[in-house]
C-alpha cells in the first residue's frame, strides 16, 4: 500500500519551475511598473501642500464644520448619505431582474450570455465617466450623482446576486415543479426568501463603496461634500479641508460599523 502512495507521489509533477516563473514574471512587471513612476517629480511645494492638509486637520475650522445651514459639512456629509444611499436601492432593485436574467440555472443560454455582455459593459466604465456624462446631461447636483450610483451599482451587485442565486437549494425549486408551480412562483416564494439575507448583505456592503465615490463624484459637480472639497483645496483654505476631512472620517467610521454589525447578523442568521 505504501509503495503504491509513494508511485503516485512520485508521478505528481514537479511545481517548482512553474512556481519560480510565475515569481520571475511578477517580479519582472513590477519592476517594469516602477519605471513609470517619477519620484523625482515631487516638489517642495507639494511637500508644504501635504503639510498644509496635515495642519488643517489638526486645526479645522469649527465654525464651519459644525454648520448646520446648507453650506455646512453637516449639510453637504447628509447629502452625500442621500446619493449613496438613494443610488444604492435604485441600483440593487434595477439589478435583481437583471440578475435573474444572468443566472444560467434559470435562463437559457442565449438570454444570459447576453445580459452578462450588456453587465459587463457597464462595469467597464468607470465611475466619474458616468459621472461626467450625467452631469452634462442633468446638469450639476445629486441627481447626476444618485443616477451615476445606480448605474455603477448594477455592474456590481448584479453580478453578486448571480452568486448568490447559483447557491440555491434546488430541491425546493423541483419541489414546486411537480405540484405545478409557474416560473414567478418559483422566483417568489421559492428562491426570494433564499436569497433575501445574502441580497441585504451585498446591497449594504455597495453602500459602503456608493458612500466613498459619491464623495468623489462631488468633484465632477455630481453633488455631494466633493465640490467644496475640491474649492477649499483649490482655494487654499486648509482649516476648511481639515473639517470636511474630519467630517468624511467620522461618517465612513460609522457606517462601517454599523453596516459590518448588520451584515455579520444577517450572515449569521
């Protein structure tokens, strides 16, 4: 019995040139990537710029921070909730069709090959792009920011639903098919209540990633704490970006907390 484990081990192939390849490569690009790098390229005026940041930080303007007008941090983190938040639900509800459409247990080939090419696609384009052309559209404001969440979102979350669909207990879907259940019926009160806990869990994590980039969409005029962010720094005013900064850190501390509590309950039943 021995001599027939150590003939198998022995036929098992050798890993170690493959290993040291894949090292060589990775080592190699890496290399290749520092040479686009420019550490020279770093002034002392950025040096005093990061500087400035730092100090503003430290010394935020108080007045400003705890504002509670429209021009406010208060004001403008609530807003940058609101486009998250309202581009997080438009998007996970956009994407549950779509992910039923995409799902191959469900679906025949053509229909999900095909909506999987159309996800694919809009998972390509980058946020701000969006961005960018929802404000040339809508115009400046959080409707160009919330319609940008909700199509970013869909990329996403669709594709995670598709996971989540592909985990399913089957036998409850051949349960209702020999007591004559149509297609909706399955999908609604065979395969929903399956998937409801994991389509919270992934809905509340893209919130998290909306919250971040709808920060950062206020930089195109998508809404949001970005644009003043982006005029302070623009005009110097380091006690400002120090507010909204602090401001941003506390928000994305809570949320994070409170998103990974709700999560970790809903994982675990």
């Amino acid at each position: 019995m021995n001599t027939l484990v150590e003939k198998q081990l022995a036929k098992e192939p050798n890993k170690k040139i493959q290993y040291a390849t894949i090292a060589l490569i990775v080592i190699g690009m890496f290399i290749w990537s520092l040479t686009a790098i420019k550490i020279n390229k770093t002034s002392t005026d950025g040096s005093q710029v990061a500087l400035n940041i730092l100090k503003g930080i430290v010394t935020p303007d108080l007045n400003f921070l705890f504002d509670f007008s429209s021009t406010g941090v208060a004001y403008l983190l609530f807003e940058t909730i609101c486009i998250g938040f309202l581009g997080t639900i438009l998007g996970s509800i956009f994407s549950i069709p779509i992910a039923f459409l995409m799902s191959p247990s469900i679906m025949p080939k053509p229909v999900y090959v095909l909506t999987r090419f159309l996800v694919v696609i809009i998972r390509t384009v980058p946020a701000l792009v969006y961005g960018l052309m929802f404000v040339r559209v809508t115009g400046t404001g959080p409707f160009a920011g919330v319609m940008t969440m909700s199509v970013t979102s869909i990329g996403m979350v669709s594709r995670l639903y598709v996971d989540a669909i592909e985990t399913i207990d089957t036998g409850v879907l051949e349960s209702m098919s020999s007591i004559g259940a149509t297609t909706f019926d399955k999908i609604r009160f065979g395969i929903l209540p399956q998937l409801l806990s994991n389509f919270v869990s992934i809905t509340i994590y893209r919130f998290d990633m909306n919250l971040r980039d709808a920060t950062i969409l206020g930089l195109v005029g998508a809404g949001g704490i970005g644009s003043p962010l982006m005029f302070a720094i623009n005009g110097y005013k380091w006690n400002q970006v120090g507010s909204i900064l602090i401001g941003l850190i506390v928000l994305i501390l809570i949320v994070e907390v409170v998103s990974n509590k709700i999560r970790a309950k809903l994982i675990n039943g």
